[in-house]
C-alpha cells in the first residue's frame, strides 16, 4: 500500500503538469503539430500520440503491482510503433481529445494504489521502478515530451519534484543502456551515480534532464570530457 498523502499529492502534481502541456497541445494547429519536435524523429503529433498511448499502457504497470501478475506493455516495438503511427495521423481534435481522455484515464486508475499491493516493484525492460514511482514515472514522460515540443513552454517551469522525476527516468534509462559510469551532482542537491560514478557532472535538474534524454548539453559542466550518451 502507497501512503495515501503521498499518492494523492503526487497525482495533484500530475494533474497540474498534464494540464499545462493541454493547453499547450491546444494552441497548436494541425500544420504546427505536423512539424518535427525535439524528440528525433517524432512529429509534434507523434509526441502527444506516444503519450496517449503512454497514459493507457502504463496502467498496466498497476495492473501488475495490484494483481501481482506481470504485464507486457506492448505485443511488440512494431505494435508500439503502429499504435503511435495511427493515432498521431488522427485529426487535430481527436487527437487532443484522446490525449485528454487517457490522462484521466491514467488518473483514475491510479487511485487503485492507494489499495493493498502484491508486488512492489515492477521490473521495465530492465528498470527497476518501485510501484510508489508508478504515478512519478508518468509525470516525467508528460515534462519531458512537453519539452519536447519546442514551444514556449520548457522544462524549466515544470515544478521542482517533476524536474526530479524526470531525472530519475533518465538515469534509469542510462544504467540499463550502460553509459559511462558518472556521478551527477544538481544544483538542488540531488546526486545520482551511473555505473563506477567515475566522472562527476553537474548541472541543474532541468539541464541534467535535456542531456540525459536529448544530449543537450549547453548547461552541462564536468570534470573532464563531456561523455557520449546512449540515445533512447
């Protein structure tokens, strides 16, 4: 069982990042939604599709943690990848509408962890998320792909624990795609390790999160070379 405080902010947090990504999402046209995002290779519209896909799979994570049976998010990378191909070619107002409809959805469901839990932990292709990061790892797939979109809003302005978040998505990504072993010191006093923690970086959250997930690393300062990231 999560403690209910702890769930319930973490979803009020939730709510407030998703909602600001919907408006967001709202102001941009069907032409703006078809242009290139900052995530390599994705549209805008490709975006906002993975994360309405994303909103809907990612209860199976609760599926798992409540019945205690595993769960496979998708058949396949290629079922993945169709499922993001046909929605994003949804028209502009379906398409938002789904966005809006499997964040609720997600939301919703999410108050089923408040319950007793059978397993503790989920294991995601090798990333090891305890079921009390089910709702946090929600919320740095919506800051990240936010940012992503390449408006006016940035990471920046997420709030400080979905800044924290969305880090911690990242590292997790990074240990299982075996980066250089890094010690990552933040502005807000976070530390996080990578493997033997041999080079120290520092940066804030919300530059640590640009080069962990898109190998921005303007704002990043380190002792010794700056290293090569694996992509996502």
């Amino acid at each position: 069982m999560i403690d209910t405080a702890l769930l319930h902010s973490d979803l009020s947090r939730l709510g407030r990042e998703t909602a600001m990504m919907s408006a967001t999402v709202q102001t941009l046209s069907a032409d703006e939604l078809a242009a290139a995002s900052l995530c390599e290779g994705w549209s805008r519209a490709q975006v906002i599709a993975h994360l309405t896909s994303n909103g809907r799979t990612l209860v199976k994570l609760i599926d798992w943690v409540t019945s205690g049976e595993p769960q496979q998010l998708y058949a396949s990378q290629e079922a993945r990848n169709s499922e993001i191909d046909q929605l994003s070619a949804l028209p502009r107002e379906e398409l938002l509408a789904a966005f809006d409809e499997s964040a609720t959805y997600f939301a919703q469901q999410s108050e089923r962890l408040s319950g007793e839990l059978a397993a503790q932990e989920v294991d995601l292709h090798g990333k090891i998320i305890p079921a009390t990061s089910l709702v946090a790892l929600r919320i740095s797939e919506i800051v990240i792909h936010h940012h992503d979109l390449d408006t006016a809003w940035t990471i920046e302005e997420a709030d400080p624990d979905s800044q924290e978040n969305a880090v911690e998505a990242a590292v997790r990504t990074m240990r299982v795609k075996n980066a250089p072993g890094m010690t990552l010191l933040s502005e807000e006093g976070d530390q996080w390790v990578i493997g033997d923690g041999s080079l120290t970086v520092r940066a804030d959250r919300a530059a640590l999160v640009q080069w962990l997930a898109r190998g921005n690393a303007r704002d990043i300062e380190a002792d010794g070379p700056i290293p090569q990231l694996p992509t996502w």
